[in-house]
C-alpha cells in the first residue's frame, strides 16, 4: 500500500508541474491520512487531494485531471466538433464533445454548483454538472429541452457511475431545428397519476423564431426579456404499483386530459391575478386518474401523446402510491447528494 500511495502521490504531482509547486511529501502524506484514518480506497483518495489542491492554489476545475493537464485552447479551438456516444463514456478523466438533449434540470445542492441535471442522446443518458469558478459561471447555463452541440467536457466517475463537467475549456452552441434524437420508440406506461410537478399549468414560452424555452420572471435565457407566449403543460408522475414514471403532458394532450382550454386557463389566471390556479385546477382534475399513456420516452420522461383516462382511484391508494414515491425520492435525493458532496471535496 506505502508503495502505491508514493506512486500515486508522484503521480498528482506530475499533473500539476504546469500549475504549481507541489510538496510530494505534503501529498504523500494527506493520502495516507485518507487511506488509512479514514478507509477511503485510494482512487476516491487521489480525486480529492487533486480537488483540494485545485482550490488551494486557484487552479479551475476540470483544468487538471488524474490524466494530466487539460488540452490548451489552441488544440481545442482547432478540433473539428467530433459527438462521443453517451454510452462510451466509460472512463473518468477523458475529454468528449457531446450532441445532446437536456433531459431534465435538478436543484443544485452545493453553494458552488451553477447547474446540475441529465443530457442525452439517442445511446444513453448522463449526469452534467456546471461548477461555479470564484462566483463566476464559466459557461452558458443550459435550458431544459433543449439540443446542444457541447465542445470539451470532462469525464468523471463515482461508485461505477459517470458524469460529465462543463468548465471554462467547454465551449456551446444550441442547435436549431436539430434534435439529438434522445427519443426511443412509443412505450406504453399505465397507473394512477399521483403527483402533479412544478412547472405544469400555464406557462409562457420565448416567442423567437425556433426557440421554445419556458421563460424565468419573463426573461428567456437566450433572448432576455421578452413578452413571451402562454402554453399549457403537465409534468406528472404515475404510478402503477411497481414503477413510478415522470411523464409530460403537451398542450394538446393536457387540454384533453384535464378538459381545459389556453383561452379559458388565460382567463382564470387573469381573474385571480395568479397563474397559479390553473396548476391546481388541472391537479384537482387529473390527480388521481388512472391512465393509460403512449409516447416516446425521453431521457427519464415519456413524453404523452396519446392518454387515456380508465378510472378514478381512492385517496387511500392515492396516498400508499404517493407515500412510496415520497420513499424512493428521497433515496435517491440522498444517492445525488453523496455524489455531489464528493465531487466538490
């Protein structure tokens, strides 16, 4: 063991040549503190000595990986703009371009993470994850739904699971009237629906030319401040007993579902001065519901396009399916969590 953390320690040194003076003692030294105090094996050990070290001397994430320093900007600017498969990505420490969709977006729960959530393409889907530099954002925040051309991330892994990090060497480009066909062929889903998510109801959307983003406090990412386009959706989950599957409702499919039209959603929200009475207008009529559901799956959604009403379910069903979804939420909260905390350490 002494002989593999000299080598590793020599190894973290080597990588850091081009950015600072490391002590291989100093190292040597908080991977044995690691290993042997605390059990870590020593691949986690490795990725966080290098981590504190990059904060110590104001090195940028992703600027120095277990496989040595990052490409330059030169060989980067010059590569032609080549997709890896999502599925191929099985190694920490590589550099990949991607042609994805942004499946979804999920809360950040460290202070210096910008933005973390799923993209995918047709071969599989992946975590991304944007970490903050000194307060700043080092690239553009991505829109749920949205197709990206994504130059230069780097790979990394935790328990046999793989990520990917955006930093200032990843350059992106959105890509207009082109989908990275993370789609699959029509599934059919059935259960009772049994929550109704944030972001369903009435919505308003950028109004430019081929750009669909849901606008934030009436800014579109893209464009700024725009008047933006109302629409309805439902984001849901159903729930069959065995499997609980987030699904999207479109306009079309949630006017039918829950017998509501824009115009007259328009109007609740203008007469109660608050959209968000539309939301708990289309949950008081679809919670509940159990369906039938047809539509491509997308990521970890399937989005509806086809859905049919059976029959209603008691509120003690409601509430078990609810209570075990509630379960599994937090379990896997709690996975993400780990997993974050340890790529921040």
């Amino acid at each position: 063991m002494t002989t593999d953390v000299a080598s590793t320690a020599s190894g973290i040194v080597e990588q850091f040549s081009d950015h600072a003076d490391i002590d291989q003692d100093e190292v040597e030294s908080d991977l044995k503190e690691l290993v042997g105090e605390f059990k870590v094996p020593l691949d986690e050990a490795e990725r966080t000595v290098r981590n504190n070290l990059m904060d110590e001397h104001g090195i940028e994430q992703g600027a120095v990986t277990q496989s040595g320093a990052a490409p330059d900007s030169e060989d980067l600017s010059d590569d032609e703009f080549s997709p890896t498969p999502v599925e191929d990505i099985n190694e920490a420490d590589e550099w990949h371009d991607l042609l994805v969709d942004v499946i979804e977006l999920w809360d950040p729960s460290h202070p210096d993470m910008a933005q973390v959530g799923l993209i995918g393409d047709d071969t599989d889907i992946i975590k991304f994850v944007i970490w903050e530099n000194d307060g700043e954002v080092p690239v553009e925040l991505l829109e749920e739904g949205e197709t990206y051309e994504i130059n230069n991330v780097v790979s990394d892994e935790y328990n046999g699971r793989y990520s990917v990090k955006l930093n200032s060497s990843t350059s992106i480009t959105q890509v207009e009237g082109q989908a990275a066909d993370g789609r699959s062929d029509n599934v059919v889903v059935d259960g009772v629906l049994v929550a109704v998510k944030s972001g369903s109801g009435l919505i308003k959307r950028c109004p430019d030319e081929d750009c669909t983003r849901v606008l934030q406090n009436g800014r579109c990412s893209e464009h700024g401040e725009v008047e933006g386009e109302f629409d309805l959706r439902i984001k849901a989950v159903v729930d069959n007993g065995a499997v609980a599957q987030n699904v999207v409702f479109d306009q079309e499919a949630t006017e039918d579902v829950a017998d509501i039209e824009l115009e007259e959603a328009k109007q609740m929200a203008m007469d109660a001065l608050d959209t968000g009475v539309v939301a708990q207008e289309i949950s008081n009529k679809v919670l509940g519901q159990y369906f039938k559901i047809e539509g491509p799956e997308l990521g970890q959604n399937v989005l509806v396009e086809n859905a049919t009403a059976t029959n209603s379910v008691d509120d003690d069903q409601i509430q078990s399916l609810q209570d075990r979804l509630q379960a599994e939420m937090a379990e896997t909260s709690a996975g993400n969590d780990s997993q974050q905390a340890d790529a921040a350490a």
